[in-house]
C-alpha cells in the first residue's frame, strides 16, 4: 500500500512541477486579399488529460505580403494562465499582449521552411508586470507523399527560442515541436506531435493535437 501511496504522490508531483501537459489548438488561416491573410487561433493546455487547466488564449492577426514569401503583421493576444504554487494551490494571471512580427518564407527541394521574428510586449497582473519579449521560430513542412501525388501526410518540425529585452535574466525559453499531420480534405488538417519546452531550471513536455482550416475570403473578381 505504501508503494502505491508513494507512486501517486510521485505523479502528483509531476504534474504540479509542470512535466507532462496536453496542449489542444485550433487555428484558422484566410486570405482577406491577393496580399492579405487573416490567421485566429485558440489554445488550451492544461496540466493532466483536458480538466486541470494551466493556460488558455486566443489570438490574432493579420499580415501583408510586401515582396516574395516575406510578410510583416499586426496582431494581438489575450491569455489566461494557472500555475501552481509551492503550498499546492493555484494562481491565475491574466495577459494581454499586442505583437508585431516578420515572417520569411522558403522551400529546400519539397520542404518548406519558415522563420518568423516576433516582438510582444507582454502586459500580466497579479503582480502587475510588463515583460518585452522576443522570439525567433523556424519550422519545417516535409511532405510524405511523392512528387506526382497529392500531399496527405506531412512532417512538423519546429524550433522557437524566446528572450526577455529587458531582464536580469535574458534567455526565457526554448520550444522544440515534432509531429505529423494528415490532411483532411483541400481546406482542414489534424495534427498530432509533442512539444518540448525548456525553460529556466525546468522542462515541460506536452501532446499536442491541433485542427487547421484553410479558407479563401476574397471577393470575386
């Protein structure tokens, strides 16, 4: 009985101390335009399986396309996040944050990557704190099909450090993602993949299983 008491004190403890998460996403991409595109995304984490919340946000913003595969936005955030405190209790922040971002894009044989620079100013109560943040992602897009065939299956690679302007301590995090996805028709596709986020003194390791839809919002010509 001792061993078994001690086995779910242990897991308790993994879970508080952050460990092992779900992350479930939802993220939705429309060309407004020839140039424009609106991207809107929700987001859930939590601590166990889906009820032990830990992090909830939405967010948008819209980007242009000034030159080829290179594409500066405007956008903002609104996020809710629970963590746990050292005598078991939970703590609730609320965040706003706007953002402003480049993305570059670019192709190596059939892979398509990615790299986007983001600067968010982060506004957080209880304490009231305002962090300037800035984050740097490359992802890859490896295709699983031939060349002759339509894409179904495909290969998520990613990499994002983040860092703190203006800290005692510069270096905030770093988040490296691997998975699939499937396509689910020309305009949807479900991913699956793990997340691991390093972050000053602890990891975090998440599953993640996100929706995407693709939608056309241009007028006719």
């Amino acid at each position: 009985m001792s061993i078994i008491l001690l086995a779910f004190s242990s897991l308790a403890y993994a879970q508080r101390s952050d460990t092992y998460n779900m992350w479930f996403q939802y993220l939705l991409s429309a060309k407004l335009t020839d140039k424009s595109t609106l991207t809107a995304l929700s987001q859930y984490r939590s601590f166990d399986l889906a009820y032990d919340t830990r992090l909830f946000l939405v967010s948008a913003y819209v980007d242009y396309e000034v030159a080829d595969d290179v594409r500066p936005a405007l956008g903002a955030m609104f996020l809710t996040l629970n963590s746990y405190k050292a005598d078991g209790g939970k703590r609730t922040r609320y965040e706003k944050r706007p953002f402003q971002q480049v993305s570059l894009g670019g192709n190596i044989g059939r892979t398509s990557v990615s790299h986007r620079f983001r600067v968010e100013e982060r506004f957080i109560n209880n304490p009231n704190e305002f962090v300037l943040r800035l984050r740097y992602l490359i992802s890859l897009r490896i295709p699983f099909n031939k060349a002759d065939q339509p894409e179904q299956y495909y290969g998520i690679l990613k990499n994002e450090i983040r860092m703190n302007a203006k800290k005692d301590e510069p270096f905030d995090s770093n988040r490296l993602t691997a998975g699939f996805g499937r396509k689910l028709g020309k305009n949807a596709a479900v991913e699956i993949a793990w997340i691991n986020q390093v972050e000053t003194g602890r990891p975090s390791n998440y599953a993640y299983v996100g929706y995407r839809n693709n939608f056309d919002w241009r007028k006719n010509k």
